[in-house]
C-alpha cells in the first residue's frame, strides 16, 4: 500500500530538512519514495509496480509517493528535474535516488543492495 506525503508527513516520516541541516532519517524501516505527476507516462506504469513492492515488503520497507505538482517544495529540495524519480532511503545511510520508470527486479535489487531488505 503506497501511501502519499505533503510536506507535513515527509518531514515527520523521512526528513526534516527545515530541522536538520545533516540528513537523519525520521522513520522506523527503510522506505522508497515516488517523486511523480499525474501527467506523466512512465509514472503510470510505475504505480502497479511500487503497489505490489509495498505487498511484497510489507512492514519492511514503506512505500511512499509524492506528487511533484502539488508539493514544489520538497520537489525542490531533493532537486527533481525528472519524473519518476525514485528516492531510495536506507535506515541507516545516505539515501540514493534513481530516475525512469525501472522494472519490478531492479527495484528489488536496489531495495537489496542499498536499503539491505530482502524478501
């Protein structure tokens, strides 16, 4: 289940960047987040695959989206210039971020490699 942050939530959930200069991550598991716009193609086709990831992963990792149209600001302070783009963010680590539309195994080898999750 993907759930969907304003500002309000990211900075409770992920990152309070009005708080913290450093990055320090506020949740609890690992988590990936959509940056998308309802407008875009390969955004579309990336909302049935983070669905079944959040199934998949199920209190492992959470799956967030966060519509760029509607929350410009944290769009910009993660500096997306291209959509999807697909923030990654480990528990304990700087988070990485990804861009287009991948297939459903290479999310999960990242969820591997850069969160350490696996099924």
């Amino acid at each position: 289940m993907t759930e969907l942050l304003t500002k309000e939530t990211f900075l409770e959930k992920v990152f309070n960047f009005e708080k913290n200069k450093e990055w320090k991550f506020e949740g609890d598991i690992p988590c990936v987040i959509d940056f998308y716009a309802d407008w875009c193609g390969p955004c579309k086709a990336v909302a049935p695959v983070l669905e079944e990831l959040g199934e998949d992963y199920k209190g492992k990792v959470n799956i967030y989206k966060v519509d760029t149209e509607a929350e410009q600001e944290l769009a910009a302070a993660f500096g997306i210039r291209s959509i999807p783009s697909i923030l990654f963010v480990p528990k304990n680590a700087e988070p990485q971020m990804a861009q287009g539309a991948l297939p459903k195994h290479q999310f999960e080898q990242i969820i591997k490699d850069v969160l350490e999750v696996s099924k």
